[in-house]
C-alpha cells in the first residue's frame, strides 16, 4: 500500500478554486476552457450531474472576475486573457437553501445568502423579497465600483428537487424561486456576466421565463469537457496514481488503468464528447488506494428513486435506449417518463449517435453507478434487502459463471430465492408481482447487475424478443423465462424462434437455457440448457 509520505494531495471534497492551488493539491486545468465560455455570451446555463465539478468551475470563475491573477500562474488561461479586470462578484450556492420547511423558509435561506453582499454594498430597507434584494446589491454594487457586476448561482434548482413528486407544494416553492431569479434580465445593464449551473435543464416555462437570453451550453461539443476528467488527462496527471494502485491489484499498470476505466469512465455530454471520467470517484479512489463506489452513494437523491417509481420505469431497459435529444433533454416540468431526470442526473449518459435520424444511444455509464443502481432498486422495486445479496451467494454465484458452469449458477440462484427475506411491507405488492414473467426478470437483472455482469432484458431479433441475453467475456448466455409452461418448452421456443442467432458472429461461446419460475415458493423451479 501506498504511504502517506509518497501520496499527493487530492482535493477531495474541496470546491473552492483558491483552497486548492494555494494548498497545492491536485488540480486539472480547465481555465482555457472556462475563459472562451465568458466569451459565448453574458449569461451562460450549463447542466452536469452532482459532484462533477460545477461547484469548482464557479469559483474558478468567480476568482477570475474578481481579477485574482496570481491563483492561475502557470495554467493556460495566462495564454489567453491579457487584461485582468477586477469586478464586484456575487457567488450564490443555492445548494444550502435545500429541505426547507416552507416557501417562508426558502425565503429566509435565500436571503442569507444576500446578507455578505449588502454588509459590503449596502441594503435598502424597502427591499424585502430575495428577488427585491437580488436587484438592488447588484444595482448598488455596479454603482459603488463603477463595473459591471458578475453573477454567480451554482445549484439553482437545489431547492426545488426534493419536491418534484409533491404536486401540491412545488408551486408555492416555485413562485418563491421565480421572484428571485426575474430580476436578472432586466439588470442586463449592470452585469458583466451571469453563469447558472444545476443538475436539470432550465425550462422557458417557469423559473426562468424572464430570462430567455440565456444561452445553454449543456451538450455543445467544445464544451463537454469543462467539468469532469478525460480519458487523456488520466492517462497523464495521473499516470503516477495508477503506477501507484496497481500493486493494491496485484497486477501491472495498464490493466489497473483498465479497471479505473470500467469503474469510471462512460460520461459523454454531447454528440462529440471525449470520454469523461467522474472527478469525485476517480480523486477518492486515488486518494484511498481502492477502486471505491462513493458517487453512488453520496449523490444518489431519494426524489430520483420516488421518480422512477412514479413513471413506472422498466430498469431493464436502462442498458440501451434509442432516443431524440428532445426525449431527455427537455425541462423538468415536461417530463412524461424519468428519462430526463436520469440522464441530467448522470445515472444515463450519451454511449453514441446517430447523425441521419438524430437519434442518441444512451446507456448506463459504469461499472459503478451499474452496482449503485442494483444496491439501491432491489427493495423498491423486488422487494429484496441488498445486504442479503451481498452475502456468499454473490461470490459463489459470480464464481460458477466464471466458471462456465451455468447449472451451477442456477443451483445457487435457486438457493438463494427460496430463502431470501423481503423487506418489510412488499408482501401484497409481491403476491401479485411474483406471478409475472417481469418480476423474475427484474430479478435477474438486478442482480446480474450487481455482480457487475452486463445484461439486457426483451432483446429483439428477427424470430422476436429474447428474455434475457448475459454477457461474459468468453460466454454468452441466451436465457428464456417462463411462470408457465415448463423448462423444455422455453428452450424449444428459443431454439424455434433462433433467438441465440445473433450472437454467433461474436467469438464466444453461446449457452442457452430455459428456465421455469414457481410462483409459490418464488424460485426456479427447474431449467434445462443446451
């Protein structure tokens, strides 16, 4: 293991663009691009999941405008700006005006957050909404410098995010959000430059209905990378750190920086995005030695699980979905499906595009929010308490298909079924679940995809839609499910049907099964492969 002595500093946790190069810790140099993004417009909304570096890029930006030019010596914005001009800057972290109590309290929080800026600037007692006090501190700051002034907000739609499913309190939440924000537009005189960060996209319809001149950068090209770590900067500022795990892994230093890629590495935010790594997963990892699963853990919001089930999502088909930008990039109140919120909210990513039908692949990112989602779906969604799963079936289970020797595999699986607890509350729900071909499959994805094995449910092929295809690296597994029927009929229909024809052009080899639930006792019944 690495000692304290030879291991760098890793701004875990830290934010705050001043902190990090005085301190000395790591830091990847986005300043290029955070320069040619002032010079796109005057106000700027850019959209990326939690922990990924917005936060950051607002106080990179924030210590630019405030003309703080001995922070970015040696970084590449010195190539590119040649004036460095000092202007009144207001940084605004909505994320700690979240779970307030009431629209009076998102008041309260919201105006704390003006309260250093009117120390400096002054305050008029006749202003006494946030949105009063948002335009007159940047009123009076532009006339007490005489500069424009620059705003700002990172995490703008924090407070509104836990109430997506509370249809009757949101409005109240969002008129309170809306008064802040309307003064923006009409204090374009006073503001050099406005930038709006958040997880979800902004929508005309509502919070930022007065301000339609703002220009969202989320998915242009020449800008995907501004918040995360690409594939090419791993490779070089952190070409020691992978030297320095590997031997945690008992292997060489290209293969550990395979495992750090199947970990983290997936994101892409445009059409022509680099592949981009998640910066928090990837600095923890570095920072403890281990390949660890912390973004999963840390950022995964309850009103994303309350979604999900709200639009009864088929998590089966997370794996791969063909959709138009219009279908997850759109604002969200319009959401028919969670699709938006999954993608805005890193739990799908752009895998490739279609450039004649405008189409987009997306795709779970990695290896960790793949596990994540299975460790945090199986009580919603079957009823299963993660932690049993966890136990000695998983690695016996795991060890059997490494072993190709499926029968194995289902023998355990059986096992497993037959004594699992559920949790506490799912009995009704499952009496009437357990009796569907759609449960068991749930089942088995879930915890194929816990075990980090790839599987894709209702896959079509020319004779119809396979059950359920599990990729290994040397096998492929082409498996056909029944509640009816027996295990013998299910194999015949895969065979009638060629549903493992596809597969044979891909080098592995192919092991096909039938498979018969009970729904009883709520375990395989019996199965037959070939």
């Amino acid at each position: 293991m690495m000692t304290t002595e030879q291991k760098r500093r890793y701004p875990v946790g830290i934010q705050t663009f001043d902190k990090i190069i005085e301190g000395k810790y790591i830091y990847i140099d986005k300043t290029d691009l955070m320069w040619k993004l002032t010079k796109v417009s005057n106000y700027i909304f850019l959209s990326r999941p939690r922990r990924f570096g917005k936060s950051l890029l607002s106080s990179t930006l924030c210590a630019y405008f405030e003309g703080r030019k001995e922070l970015f010596e040696g970084l590449k914005i010195m190539q590119l700006e040649q004036e460095w001009l000092s202007y009144p800057t207001l940084h605004l972290d909505l994320s700690v005006c979240k779970s307030q109590a009431s629209p009076e309290a998102l008041q309260h929080a919201l105006g704390l957050q003006l309260e250093g800026f009117e120390q400096r600037y002054g305050k008029n007692p006749s202003e006494l909404t946030p949105g009063q006090r948002l335009k007159g501190v940047v009123q009076r700051a532009a006339e007490k410098t005489g500069r424009q002034v620059a705003v700002i907000i990172d995490e703008y739609d924090a407070p509104l995010l836990e109430l997506l499913h509370e249809e009757e309190m949101l409005p109240h939440y969002r008129r309170v959000m809306q008064e802040f924000f309307v003064p923006l537009k009409a204090l374009d005189p006073y503001i050099r430059f406005c930038f709006i960060t958040g997880i979800t996209k902004f929508s005309q319809l509502s919070i930022f209905s007065t301000i339609n001149n703002l220009k969202n950068v989320t998915m242009r090209p020449d800008f995907a990378a501004i918040c995360g770590i690409t594939e090419e900067e791993v490779k070089t500022a952190f070409k020691e750190d992978i030297a320095r795990m590997a031997p945690n892994y008992h292997c060489t230093p290209e293969e550990m920086f395979l495992k750090i890629k199947e970990r983290y590495d997936g994101y892409h935010f445009s059409e022509d995005s680099p592949d981009i790594y998640n910066p928090f997963s990837l600095l923890n990892a570095f920072d403890d030695g281990k390949l660890t699963s912390g973004w999963f853990a840390s950022a995964t919001p309850s009103y994303l699980i309350r979604q999900m089930q709200r639009f009864r999502t088929d998590i089966t088909q997370l794996e791969h979905m063909e959709e138009p930008a219009e279908s997850f990039d759109v604002p969200t109140e319009a959401m028919t499906t969670a699709l938006p919120l999954l993608y805005q909210s890193g739990y799908l990513t752009i895998k490739d595009y279609d450039r004649e039908t405008e189409s987009y692949t997306l795709s779970i990112p990695n290896q960790e929010v793949r596990i994540g989602y299975a460790k945090g779906l199986l009580p919603t969604y079957i009823g299963l308490d993660t932690g049993n799963v966890q136990m000695g079936f998983a690695a016996k289970f795991w060890r059997a298909l490494k072993q190709h020797d499926l029968d194995l595999a289902l023998q355990e699986m059986q096992a497993y079924l037959a004594g699992i607890p559920y949790v506490e509350g799912f009995k009704k729900k499952l009496d009437e679940a357990a009796t569907k071909e759609g449960f068991y499959e749930y089942t088995f994805y879930l915890i194929f995809s816990m075990l980090n094995v790839y599987v894709r449910t209702q896959v079509k092929c020319a004779g119809g839609r396979t059950d359920m295809v599990v990729y290994m690296p040397d096998n492929t597994y082409v498996l056909e499910l029944k509640v009816s029927g027996t295990a013998q009929e299910a194999l015949d229909q895969l065979n009638r049907q060629h549903y493992a024809l596809p597969y044979h052009t891909d080098g592995n080899r192919i092991v096909k099964a039938g498979i018969h639930f009970n729904t009883d006792t709520r375990t395989i019944d019996e199965w037959v492969t070939e």
